[in-house]
C-alpha cells in the first residue's frame, strides 16, 4: 500500500534485527556511523599531512642560501 518494494523492507528489517542484537552478521547502524565518522576524519588528516609536507618543502626551499 505504500509503494514500498519488498527487497527494501528486508532491507529495513534486517538492519533492524543487527541494531538490536538479534543478528550477527553485519555491521549496526552506530558502527556504521563511526565507521563513516572515523574514514572522513583519516581522509582530512591525510590531506592535511600533504599540505604540511609540501609547505615544508616549499619552506626549505626558500631558506636555501645562494652560492
């Protein structure tokens, strides 16, 4: 009656069943999140090495005196 497909409700339910502990086999919905959480914050940290690592390049090589 809602027009909700039948493979989404299982969807649905099976997230269901791991969110309260009912089943094993996958990851629940707050592990989900940290694990989204926890990518992006290793994807900005990873970023954020590069810059320092060519500011620092960029650095030394401007405090090189000429010969």
């Amino acid at each position: 009656d809602l027009g909700i497909s039948d493979s989404c409700l299982r969807g649905w339910l099976k997230q269901a069943n791991i969110d309260e502990g009912r089943r094993d086999d996958g990851l629940s919905t707050a592990e989900r999140d940290e694990l989204v959480k926890l990518r992006r914050e290793l994807r900005v940290a990873k970023m954020e090495i590069e810059i320092l690592k060519r500011a620092s390049a960029y650095f030394a090589a401007e405090n090189v005196l000429p010969k």
